[in-house]
C-alpha cells in the first residue's frame, strides 16, 4: 500500500465572490488550479449568491495543472500551503511561481 501525501491547504482565500468563500476561507474539499493563459486560475471558483461548502472543512489542492510552477512536481502541488485571491474575472493560486 502507498502512503497518500498530505495535500497542501488553502491558507487563504480573498475571492469573496466566490460560492466557497466564507470569511476569507475555501470551504470547498478540494480546489483545482488550472492552466489559463496568463496565470494560474483557481477553476473551482463559482459566483453565485448562494455560498456552499462544507463549514468544517478547509480547501485543499486537489491537483495542479500549472506545469511550470516550481511548486508543481508529477502535477500536483507541493507547496506547504497555497493563497488564493481575486482576479480579472476569477480567482488565481498567488502561490503560483514560475520554475
């Protein structure tokens, strides 16, 4: 049997449009950060009105498709724990740091 490695929290989370959001936390189980073109999106940010999540829960990466992160080996993310926060029109990883 493999040990699972400990995926790395959101410690912080200042999209507050985002449906996950509450009080500057990513109450969502798992987060995914994706690939656009110029920054490193946090795809699982949703605005609606309505905010969801698990209350005690806080967000973990789930996977990291930002390949040229240096944070990012075998596309998952191996910071200690990432921040997220607004953007044009979503949110981004501020963790994010190209290799």
């Amino acid at each position: 049997m493999t040990a699972m490695m400990e995926m790395p929290r959101v410690q912080e989370c200042t999209a507050v449009e985002c449906a996950y959001n509450q009080h500057e936390g990513c109450h969502a189980f798992a987060i995914t950060i994706g690939t656009e073109a110029d920054s490193a999106s946090c795809t699982t940010f949703f605005d609606i009105s309505s905010k969801g999540g698990l209350d005690a829960v806080i967000a973990q990466v789930g996977a990291c498709k930002r390949v040229d992160c240096r944070f990012n080996a075998e596309l998952e993310c191996r910071a200690p724990a990432i921040r997220v926060g607004p953007s044009r029109e979503t949110a981004d990883c501020m963790t994010y740091e190209p290799a």
